[in-house]
C-alpha cells in the first residue's frame, strides 16, 4: 500500500497546485474584463454626453459666420 498513498500524495499535492494556478488566473480575467470595461464602455458614455455639446457649439458657430 505504500506506493498508493505516495501517488495519491503526489497527485494531492498536484491538485493543489493547480487550484492555485487556476485562482490566479481567474483573478487576471476579472481584472482583464474590468479594465476592457473601463477602457470601452466609459469614453462611449463620455462621448454620448461630449457630442451634444459639440454639435450645439458648431452649430452657434454657423449662426455666427452667417451660414458658412
């Protein structure tokens, strides 16, 4: 029986390994969406309030060159 309870040793050992590794890079994905997130979504929320605002100056601009 010695054997056994070595190899089930080592593969314990094994598994234990590899849920860390697996937290870890479950931790870096989290991380990747959220950085995706903030790096797409938020400018597209900027941009929905900065253009409004745009076209009402280049629009102000028109009525004060008289059309052009």
């Amino acid at each position: 029986m010695e054997p056994l309870e070595q190899r089930l040793a080592s593969l314990e050992a094994k598994i234990d390994e590899l849920l860390s590794t697996i937290t870890k890079i479950k931790r870096a994905f989290y991380w990747t969406i959220g950085i995706s997130i903030a790096v797409v979504v938020l400018p597209l929320i900027g941009l929905f309030f900065a253009i409004p605002s745009f076209l009402s100056t280049y629009s102000g601009i028109s009525d004060i060159t008289g059309g052009f």
